[in-house]
C-alpha cells in the first residue's frame, strides 16, 4: 500500500513503540460524523458504476430471452394444407406441430446463467461500494434499498423470464421444467447473494471512531493485511503475522477492507500499558450492538482514580443547563 502525503496519517508501517506512546501532537475532538477517505469514496463511486453497467447488462440479456428467443418456434409435420382454426380465426398448415427449437432451449440456458453471473457479480461489487460509503441507518427507505439493492435487481432480472418460460407455449413439459428448475436455482442463488446481511452504517462508523479517540486521544489505529478488524494496539499477537502492520485513521482502516472496531480493546490496551477504562465491558457490548445494528448510547469511559484520561470530552449542554464532562483524569 502506497504512502499519503504528509497531510494525513502515515499509513507505511509505524514504529511498534508508537502505539503505546500518548498522544503527543494533541487531542483531537471526535468528528460529528464518520465520514469516507476520498479514495475511499471515489472507490466507492467507481464500483457502484461497473455494478451499475453489469446489472444493466443482466436486465438486457432477460429482455433478449423474453422478446425474441422466447419467440422462436419449429414447425414440423405440416402436409401443406391450409385450415383455418375456428377458435382463432387464423389459417394454420394441416398437420402441423409447432415446438420449441433444441438450440433455442440451450441458449436460454446459456443465457439464465450469464444473467445470474452478472447480477451477482453487480452485488458483490455493490455492496463492497457499500461498506467502503455506507448510508445512514436513520434514514430508513434509502438504508435499506441501498444495502438490498442486488437483491431487488436480481428479482428484476430473473422474475420475468420465468414467468414466460412457464406461459410458453411451445416448449414441452420437459423443456419447461429443466429451464423453470434451473431459472428458479439460480435467482434464489442471486437474491441471497444480492443481501447485505449486515450491512455497515454512518452510525456504527461513527461509535468505532467515536470510541477510538476516547481511548487513545486520536483517531489512530493499527491493522494488517487479512482479518475484518482493526485494532488499537499494535503489539497484540492478531495482527503478528509477518505482514506489514499499517498505522491510519478509522477511516483509512475502512479503506482497506476493515469492517469494525476490535472488541478486544480492553486486553489490547493492557498489552500496549495504556488506560483501561473501567466500564470497558459495558462499552464493548454497546459497540456489539451498533455494530449488529441495534440503537443503543454509547457509554463514555469511565476512569479509575489517579488514572490520567488520554481526552476529556465534554456532554453537549443540555437546555438550561451547563456542559458536564463527561470523564475525568
């Protein structure tokens, strides 16, 4: 991974000592709200429309099958004579019998797999895009199809195609249960795949970052290649693997590929010889349950006596009232 410029976190490997220092080039006050690395966000951008182009794609290929392969026919058997059919009014050829052509059957085939495979490859991507710029949980509508947006676009692709399959009435039983069976497999396959099921959030975000500048003082963690965690001791053995150990803000540990705030923080700090707070546990189950979703306060930390806290946050005043801190050293 390339280094930034000066004007933000080093993101090479830091000294290993760095981590168990205190914050020396002063603390900074938690942000309103967690918010994207711009490359991050570009990312972010780029992905959403390569997913965008391949649903299209899948949405184009169901149309293809519906308007001209669904259409095609054989006629075999005809002796040349024309009737006319009282029921429809139409001539037909005496004789004749009307199937669904062989290679038109194993193109459909061809093609319910073509569209399964860009329909999935459009969520993957999208929901990468997702926790990379994720929406706000409090806004409900656009949290939610923006999270289950490659499920919805799977429906869209395959429902339709297999309605006409099934209302075809060239093909035979046989044709129609393989390619019904087969249409089913694969937009059951596409919608689990298109679900987030547990989808990231301004929000949750926000309580990590929120938690790590209580912690330390700074928004600075450490993480490595491999895992979904980032960490805020670089000591500890998760991140001893061999691989470079990387020192960013929240939001670069978000930019490469990390889902959450370790809820180890409590041992991780002991390992480095920072402060514990003392309700490290009631903290860690706050952070389980907005990282699983749930609205919940995150509690302040509360340190012991004659422990130095790393940042003194003051509560926002309240009407009537004067700012409390909320900790203090």
């Amino acid at each position: 991974m390339s280094e930034n410029s000066s004007k933000k976190p080093a993101r090479k490997a830091a000294p290993r000592a760095a981590a168990a220092a205190p914050a020396a080039a002063g603390p900074a006050d938690p942000p309103a709200n967690w918010v994207p690395t711009p490359e991050a966000k570009a990312t972010a951008t780029r992905l959403r429309w390569i997913a965008a182009a391949l649903w299209v794609l899948a949405i184009a290929a169901e149309a293809v099958g519906i308007f001209w392969l669904l259409r095609q026919r054989q006629v075999t058997g005809a002796d040349g004579t024309l009737v006319r059919n009282p029921d429809t009014g139409l001539l037909e050829q005496q004789g004749a019998t009307v199937t669904f052509p062989q290679w038109a059957f194993i193109t459909l085939i061809v093609l319910l797999v073509v569209i399964a495979a860009l329909s999935i490859t459009g969520s993957v991507l999208w929901k990468k895009a997702n926790h990379l710029d994720p929406a706000r949980r409090s806004d409900t509508v656009r949290f939610f199809v923006q999270n289950q947006l490659g499920a919805i676009i799977a429906i869209v692709a395959f429902l339709p195609l297999i309605i006409m399959v099934f209302l075809n009435k060239n093909m035979d039983k046989g044709q129609k249960t393989v390619a019904g069976i087969v249409g089913i497999a694969l937009a059951a396959l596409a919608v689990v795949l298109g679900i987030d099921f547990k989808p990231a959030s301004v929000e949750q975000y926000t309580a990590d970052q929120s938690t790590v500048i209580q912690l330390l003082g700074k928004d600075q963690v450490t993480w490595v290649a491999g895992g979904a965690v980032y960490h805020v001791c670089d000591k500890v053995s998760d991140i001893q693997t061999g691989s470079e150990i990387q020192t960013g803000t929240t939001a670069q540990a978000i930019e490469a590929g990390k889902q959450r705030l370790t809820l180890k923080f409590a041992s991780e700090l002991e390992k480095c010889g920072l402060p514990v707070p003392e309700n490290a546990t009631a903290i860690a189950d706050a952070l389980r349950q907005i990282q699983g979703g749930q609205t919940v306060s995150l509690p302040a930390p509360v340190w012991g006596a004659g422990v130095e806290a790393p940042l003194t946050i003051p509560d926002a005043a309240s009407t009537g009232s004067e700012p409390a801190p909320t900790s203090t050293p």
